[in-house]
C-alpha cells in the first residue's frame, strides 16, 4: 500500500488508494466527533471499498470496545497493526496508541498520544480519545482529569482554529472549571458551524445544568432532540440531561416517563457504561428526592449491573453498581463489590485509590440507615471525588448522597457549609430549600425564612405546579408558629 493524495478532514494524508473508503472513513470520523449515528456503517463501507485500509481497522477496534466487544476489538486492532507496517509515520503511530488501549495499557496509550500530537496536533480522533470525562485521562484516576484535559487542549488550540469539534471539547472543559461565559461563547460558536453535533448539545446542557438554569436546558433539548436518532451516540445520555432537569423542576411523572422511553437498560442504546451510570444515577437521585422509582425499575438495573460489570475493573460502573446493590438489598453483590474494590487498592491496580472503596462502602451505609458512618467513609473524600472520572454533573450524585446523610444525622452545621458552598457556584431552590432547613434547626429563624423564600420563588418560577412548593410552604408556616 502506498499513501496517496487522499487526505482526512484535518488535512493529513490516508494510506489508502480508495476515493470511497477515504470519504467513508471521513464520514465516520465527523460522525464520531459529532456523537452522530451510522458511525459503524460508514466504517464498514470504508473496509468494504479497501480491506487493507489500517485507520479504518483501528478505528473499527476502538467502536467494538466501546460496545464491549473485546475479542472483537483485539482482533481489528491486530489487523490494524499488521496493516500499519506499510504505513505513513503519523498513521503507524495512531494505531499504536490506540491499539495499546485495546491491549488494556491505558497509561501507556495517553503516553503514545500526548507524544504524538507534539507532531500532529490535529490528529482529532486521537486527541478525541484523550478529553473528557470518559477518556484516557478521564479514567485515569488522576487527581482533576479537568484540569489535565485542559492543560492538553489550551496549546493546541491555534492549530484548531474555529473547527466546530474542538471548540466544543474545549467549551466542555471551560465549563467543567466554571468558566461559564467562555464556555458559552466556545459551545455557541460550534453550533454555528455543525448545528447538529451531539457533543455540542451535550455540551450545552452541562452549561444550563452547572449555571442553573434548568429551564433553558429543557427547551434547548426539547428543540434539539427532534431529528436525533435513537441509535445516536448521544441519544440516551442527553435523554438523561432532559431528566435532570425535569428533576430539578419537580415534574417527576415526566422524569420517569422519560426514564423508561429511553433510559432503562431494556432499551437504551449506548455502551454499557453510559446505561448503568445514568440509569443507576438518575433512580439514585429520585430516591434521595423523596420520589421512589420503584422496586420492578431497580431489580432491572441491579441485574443489568451484575451482568455487565460482574468484576470490579471499570470505576465509575462500578460504583453505580454500588447503587443498585445498595437500593435492591442485594448484601453478597454489595460485598464482592467492595472486597473487590479493596484488593485492587492492594494490587495497586485502582488507579483512584482509596475514594473508591470509601464510596461504596459510604453507599451501603447509606442504604442501611447508618448516615453516621456514611459520613465518616465519604467525608474525607470529599474533594477526591474528581478521580473517580465522570462530570460534575455525574458525580453530584456523590455529594447529593452525603448532604442527605448530614441532613438526616442531623450534622446541620456540615449541611450548611456544604449547601452555602454549592450556592455560591449556582442557585438551586432544592439546595436553598435544604439550606433553610438546616439554618433553622440550628435556630436562625431570619436566615432560614429567606432561603425558604428563595427555593419558593425558585421553584415557582420554573413550574409553579412543583410539588416541592407546599413543602416549602410547611416549612415557612412553622417558622411563623
């Protein structure tokens, strides 16, 4: 095989002598980035036009992990590297990183990257492996994966220049670090120039969730989502997005409703990591709301959980299978969890360490009424969270569970830093509504009636039919007796 003229959507050269698996492969890549559908068909038009093309195997290795496919995945890679030999320098080393993903050396994988993109920097699909919550460094246990994915992206920027793909992988990490009008002006730029990447869309939501404005996220996704297959990427988890929202304005039947078009294990459509996190995290959350998704909806996820994840190994599923086995009671799925969990601290093989085991074992408090020890697990904790990967959205179901648990050991003083600290960040009339209770327990009548209000006007404003209001109400009529 020898490199031709043909080129990639960043302008570097293919190694292959085939106009339509060029434009194929093309296609696949934009559709990756944009979180769009068909991405695996258009890779099996690319191998279909020239079976020899080694970025299309690759490429095709990394799809079939995502969907837990390994033997699958290993197979392509192996076919990649046997391929890659006769490659270009820049192709030869892409495969490699990726292909030692695969093998399951996903430090060494983020090594290979970060050296080549000193030489190519717009490799995008590399570097696309590389940002985020769920990528290499996401899931690589570090202390911020935030703060590392932008440290990688910054200098790389000048040579991205308005692409619509970077520009919402960057806007995604300007937000994460609580750069909302940066994020804004990025996110918006990329929908000028691709209106229907997912990514972006997604991006967008974390914005309207992480400033507030939980309104704005249920219009733009109920403007957006129309059009959006259910087979796309994106489709479940911004089908989560708009429950979070809903959440946030009370409206739980539609919560639930959307929970079981789209959410459910029996029929999302997204890799098994992303159904388990967002199933598990969103009954998670109904629960602590006080709104009880019900027995039949847990026993789904818990075994969906136990069959997917039966061995602890992938961070975040497992920790979400911590809330499954914790809502069913199931005792001996909780306790090989967290014996397993413990061992790989001692084999060295978790690379968030100790949060880990701490959290699980904070969640089984939790579920067993023991909120003391919940606290005494998780608290110290508290800012290693991060390391678990995942976003901030994601991960305050974490936080969520702990400020519950001082709420009901009646730890008040510990509920009101925690609550006035997320205030500061952005207004939540659950939190204000929170916030007023633990003030007034701890006798601060004058403070407690103002957060009271403003969760009343808060919630008022978003859905004046919320139910959350007449608790509000109760609390402020006892104030006044």
């Amino acid at each position: 095989m020898t490199v031709t003229g043909l080129k990639d959507r960043y302008g570097y050269p293919l190694s292959t002598s085939s106009v339509a698996a060029a434009e194929q492969y093309n296609l696949a890549i934009e559709r990756v980035l944009a979180g769009s559908a068909g991405q695996e068909e258009a890779l099996g038009e690319a191998l279909a036009a020239d079976d020899g093309f080694a970025l299309a195997h690759i490429a095709q290795a990394r799809m079939h992990q995502y969907r837990g496919r390994v033997a699958e995945a290993r197979a392509a890679a192996a076919r990649a590297r046997e391929l890659g030999a006769g490659t270009s320098r820049r192709e030869q080393q892409h495969v490699a990183a990726i292909a030692t993903s695969i093998d399951g050396d996903n430090p060494r994988a983020a090594e290979r990257i970060r050296d080549h993109l000193q030489e190519y920097p717009r490799d995008a699909y590399l570097l696309s492996q590389m940002t985020g919550p769920f990528s290499l460094i996401g899931f690589g246990g570090g202390p911020d994966w935030r703060r590392e994915c932008f440290a990688l992206l910054a200098p790389l920027a000048p040579a991205y220049g308005e692409d619509w793909w970077f520009l919402s992988a960057f806007a995604f990490l300007h937000n994460e670090l609580e750069q909302f009008g940066a994020a804004r002006d990025l996110a918006e730029r990329s929908l000028k120039a691709y209106p229907r990447s997912a990514h972006t869309a997604h991006t967008v939501a974390h914005i309207a969730f992480e400033t507030g404005d939980s309104g704005g996220g249920s219009a733009f996704l109920e403007g957006w989502m129309p059009g959006y297959p259910r087979e796309g990427q994106m489709f479940g988890h911004l089908t989560w997005h708009h429950a979070l929202f809903e959440l946030a304005a009370g409206r739980y039947q539609h919560v639930l409703a959307l929970y079981d078009s789209s959410l459910r294990p029996s029929v999302a459509t997204g890799a098994a990591i992303i159904t388990m996190a967002d199933a598990a995290a969103m009954l998670w959350r109904c629960d602590l709301y006080g709104y009880t998704p019900g027995a039949e909806r847990w026993q789904e996820v818990r075994d969906f959980g136990a069959a997917a994840f039966a061995r602890p190994g992938v961070t975040f599923a497992d920790l979400h299978c911590a809330f499954a086995y914790a809502a069913t009671a199931d005792e001996p799925g909780m306790g090989k969890l967290i014996d397993g969990l413990h061992a790989r601290v001692a084999e060295g093989r978790l690379p968030a360490g100790d949060v880990v085991p701490a959290l699980a074992e904070g969640i089984a408090a939790f579920a067993h009424g023991d909120f003391a020890s919940m606290i005494r697990l998780v608290e110290p904790y508290i800012d290693q969270i991060v390391r678990v990967g995942g976003s901030n959205a994601q991960r305050q179901v974490f936080e969520d569970t702990l400020l519950e648990a001082y709420l009901r050991a009646e730890a008040y003083d510990k509920a009101e830093a925690l609550l006035r600290a997320r205030l500061a960040r952005r207004h939540s009339p659950r939190d204000a509504y929170h916030l007023g209770r633990a003030v007034a327990a701890q006798g601060d009548t004058a403070g407690a009636r103002t957060s009271l209000t403003r969760a009343r006007e808060g919630w008022r404003t978003a859905d004046p039919g919320n139910p959350e209001i007449a608790a509000v109400d109760a609390a402020l009529a006892a104030l006044e007796g």
